[in-house]
C-alpha cells in the first residue's frame, strides 16, 4: 500500500506547518533555560557574598559584620528558594542552622562575659567551646556550599558549548 502524491503532498504541508511551531517552542525553552541559569548565577553569586561575611564572623575574622536588613535578608532567601538547585538549598539549609547555633551562642557568651562573678568561669568556658564548635560547623557548612556552587556554575558552562 502506496502514499498517494496527494498525500506526500498533505504530509509535506503538515511538517512545513509544524516546523515554526516547533522551532518557537524549542527557543522559547532554551531562552527560559538561559534566563533561569543567568538568575541562578547572580543569586549564588550574592549567597557567596552575604554567606561569605557570616562565615568570617563566624570565623571572628570580620568583627565589623552587620546583618543584611530584615527586608533584603527575606528577598535574598526568597531568590534563593527560587531560583538555587536542590543540591544549594540541601546545603544550605544546615549552613544557617549552623549559623543560628553560633549566634545564640556567642550573644550569650557576650552576656556571660560582661559578669564579673567569678562562679560564672565554668559557664563561660562551655559557651567559649560551644562558640568555637559552632564557628568550625559554620566554615565547614560555607566551604560546601561555595564547593557546590562553583561545580554546578562550572558544569553550566561547560554544558553550553558546541
């Protein structure tokens, strides 16, 4: 059972006809892909940068750290939850409990140090141990997280070429 030049001919039309359309849809895709990995790459970026400071506080190597404001620290997480990978957000999720740990920690520390009560030496020796605990849990989380950005920004960049 032949086709028929009438039908060669339908057949012909038809994949003519389908051709922008399936070529509109490939490029609207592939524009989605290069627009989400831009996004991803300007929020990891700023994760590195805001989670980097946290760190060397955590680190007591930037005494002068200042949190992002309320408002910018709830966009900055906002962007992360939509636009980072499921490997970021595995990672960072214990990166800032680590980060919390360490803050409740050290701000009672803080407030231990400023008694002068000398039954207060065992307290402030195990808030001392908890703060440095949870500042090396801080770097190690951050060393992951930064470790796991740079491989997928890497493999993106290799994944584009020809």
């Amino acid at each position: 059972m032949g086709l028929t030049v009438g039908e060669v001919a339908l057949i012909a039309a038809g994949i003519g006809l389908a051709s922008p359309l399936i070529a509109y849809w490939t490029t609207t895709q592939l524009d989605r892909e290069r627009w989400i990995r831009a996004e991803r790459s300007k929020v990891y970026v700023e994760m590195l940068a805001v989670y980097g400071r946290m760190a060397q506080k955590a680190s007591h190597q930037e005494e002068q750290y200042s949190p992002l404001p309320p408002e910018e620290w709830r966009l900055l997480q906002a962007r992360v939850e939509a636009f980072a990978s499921d490997r970021v957000l595995s990672l960072r999720d214990p990166y800032l409990d680590a980060w919390n740990r360490f803050l409740h920690e050290d701000t009672a520390l803080g407030s231990i140090s400023e008694v002068t009560d000398p039954s207060t030496t065992k307290l402030l020796t195990q808030h001392n141990r908890l703060v440095h605990e949870y500042s090396l849990e801080v770097g190690n989380h951050y060393d992951g997280l930064r470790v796991a950005i740079r491989e997928e920004l890497r493999i993106r960049r290799v994944s584009r070429r020809p």
